[in-house]
C-alpha cells in the first residue's frame, strides 16, 4: 500500500446562492498500487478485439510514471511526465484519479470490492438504464451501498504549483460541483461525491468533496477516522466559498428522458464492461459477439485475454486454477523499480465452493509488505520491488485466499 495526502470537504448551499465547503478531515489515504494498476488493466470496451500485450503494456506504462516503495508517498516521476505528450500526461493523470477515487470510496463509504457492486456510467445494466439520463453531466462510477447507490466523480489534474494542495478552489472544480449539484437534484438528490487528484513537482494529493446531507453524517455513518492523522505541511485551507451562478441547467420538475433498454438478464456486470475506454481505434469484434449479454461479452474478453497471454509455466496455478501471463519490468524509462505480473485465471477462483478471498486487510497483513496484490474475478494483478523476491504461486495463494 501506498499513500496520498488527503483532505476531506463537506459543503452546502448557502441561501441558494453561495457554495460553502469546509474542511472536516485531513491525512493521508492508502492506495493500492496493484488495484490502481487492475482497474486500468480492465478499462475494456467489450466491442473490441483486446490482446494482452496491449494490457500488459499499459499497465507498464503507467507504472513508468508512478511509484514509491511500499507503505510510503506515493510519487510521480515529475522530469519524464514533463517531457511526454499531452496524450501521456492526460492518460496517467486519469488512470491516477480513477484509482484514489475507488480509494476514497473503499475509506469513506466503507465499499468492498466484491462485496459491493460498481458500475461505471458508460455501462450500466439493464435494470439501471431508466434511471440515469443518458445526455449531458454524468459521474464516472456508481458505487453500490447497503444504504443505497453513491455516484463518484474521478479527476486527475496536473498542479506545477509549489504546493500541491491549493488554498482556494480553482474554477474547473467550482464549475465541476455546479453541475454535480445540478445533476443530484435531477435525480431526486442522488448521493454523489467528488475526488480531484492532483500530481505534479510537489507531489500527489486529493480533495474529496462530499455534499452536506444526512444520510451519510461525517464522523458516525461516514469513516472519518482514516483522515484524523496529522501530516506534514499541513496547509491552513479552513473554509472555501464561491458564489453559485445560475446560467447553468437547473432541475425544472422533469425526470430525465430514459435510454433505451438493451438486452441483459444479469443484475450486475463484470468490471471489464465497467470501466473507461482507452482502445477506441482497436479493430471491433464480430457482430454476433455484440449480440451477448454484457456477462457474456465479458467472459469472451476474459477468454481473449487468457488465449493471448504467455505461458507461465506448468506450475502456475492458484487454487488449482491454471494461470497465464508473465512477469515484466514495470519501469520504460530507466532501470526497473517494480516488477509486474498481469496474470489471467482459467475460470473465477470464486465459483468453487470451496474457495473464499479473504478481505483487504488480511491480504495486506498475510503479504507482511513483501508485494501488492489484487484479484478479481479472472484477472489478477501483482507489483512487486525489484529488490524483493518474487511471491511463488503458493505465497499469493495464502495471501489472496483463505484456508480451504
């Protein structure tokens, strides 16, 4: 695990005309860099032919650019993201604040992968179709809860200021709250939030912006404990206001216009269909492939992934489950600080009954800081230090599963 620096805003609408947040939390929030790097592994369109050298590679990539040695700040290599394109740049800023927005989900709203359903906007199920309006603002991701459904807003910004945290809000994330309101209360005051990254010379640091209300009350519902730690340079932003202008869309007394349902008969979808687009210029799959239900365009993603990927070996198996895929340098730019293995499972290691993935913590406490690991589903994501040994298939077993 690695961290960010956080701080944590609750606001609210002043007489309707003034926005006013307030600083209720600060710290620090841990990052898996293994999650950050799975969840970006299955940005899929299920429309495209996918390869896993291409997934290999970006997952790579973006470690070129992020890391830090376990349980410490997380970093950015400042003098090569200045020196790439803005298309480089844009692409590890986004891949970052998709990650810590998950982060800050699993902290605050105490979501659990696997637990808890997640859709992406993009991509909802069949079921959720008539309830979002497919036109105009949307969120990123939609995390499900035992008290209901949270939307969650992801952006990664690049801040060359000498601190990283502002002491004011900056107009993209005053216009960006605007139309979050505005949406919210189209959808009859939908719980959203808001988590902005920002990497540049002084560091990586978040803002995550929660609305006033009372289903979700910081300190009791909320887990506001993950953002009491002191941290140093502790910034004196205290209270932000901004006037709210009104020449943006406000709700009229109008549900929005439902989309089209398309065909699904399952209730959640895999999170290859969940997550952002990066391969638009990929060739597309054949027509009767797009015909399937998400669940089973996702599975025909997931078999693709498994067929191109490398052998690993006879021995490589998790839970008696074959694997493929192989271990790589993660650094492209210089000497190698991490390894990474993207790796693809035969079959979910869950559909047996005799095997149980144990939780985030456990995982974290059994891999003792040695490597960073996540599973889900059929894709499984390792990071490991180049100056530690590699986890044999027998270790990232007892860390991922619990005794059978």
């Amino acid at each position: 695990m690695n961290t960010v620096r956080a701080r944590v805003w609750q606001f609210r609408l002043e007489r309707k005309i003034q926005v006013v947040a307030t600083v209720v939390g600060r710290g620090t929030l841990a990052v898996s860099l293994a999650r950050l790097l799975h969840i970006n592994a299955m940005a899929c369109d299920l429309r495209k032919v996918l390869d896993y050298r291409t997934r290999q590679l970006e997952v790579r990539l973006l470690l070129s650019y992020l890391g830090g040695p376990g349980g410490n700040t997380l970093r950015l290599d400042h003098s090569a993201f200045a020196a790439s394109s803005r298309h480089i740049r844009g692409f590890v800023s986004e891949c970052s604040g998709l990650g810590v927005l998950t982060a800050a989900s699993e902290a605050i709203f105490a979501w659990q992968h696997g637990a808890h359903d997640l859709h992406n906007f993009d991509a909802l199920p069949r079921q959720l179709l008539w309830e979002y309006d497919a036109k105009g603002v949307r969120p990123d991701l939609l995390f499900h809860l035992p008290k209901g459904p949270v939307a969650g807003e992801a952006r990664g910004r690049y801040r060359g200021a000498k601190k990283i945290l502002p002491k004011k809000p900056l107009r993209p994330q005053m216009d960006r709250l605007r139309e979050l309101a505005n949406w919210s209360s189209v959808h009859d005051d939908h719980s959203y939030f808001m988590s902005w990254l920002y990497i540049g010379p002084s560091g990586v640091a978040v803002d995550i912006f929660l609305p006033a209300d009372p289903r979700w009350e910081w300190g009791t519902d909320l887990r506001a404990a993950a953002f009491q730690a002191d941290v140093e340079e502790q910034d004196d932003a205290q209270e932000w206001r901004f006037p709210l202008q009104e020449d943006l869309p406000r709700w009229r007394g109008q549900r929005p216009s439902p989309r089209r349902p398309v065909p699904d008969d399952t209730e959640t979808i895999g999170i290859v269909d969940e997550m952002p687009r990066f391969d638009a210029f990929a060739p597309a799959l054949p027509l009767d492939v797009l015909e399937l239900d998400s669940q089973e365009r996702a599975a025909r993603v997931i078999d693709s992934l498994f067929r191109t990927a490398p052998d690993a070996g006879p021995d490589a198996e998790l839970a008696g489950i074959p694997v493929r895929g192989t271990w790589a340098p993660a650094d492209q730019l210089g000497d190698a600080r991490y390894e990474v293995l993207l790796g693809v499972l035969a079959e979910p290691a869950g559909e047996r009954g005799d095997v149980r993935r144990v939780d985030v913590k456990e995982r974290l406490a059994r891999a003792e800081g040695r490597f960073d690991v996540c599973l889900d589903g059929r894709l499984l994501t390792v990071v490991r230090p180049v100056a530690a040994p590699r986890p044999d298939w027998m270790q990232l077993e007892r860390v991922l599963l619990a005794d059978r």
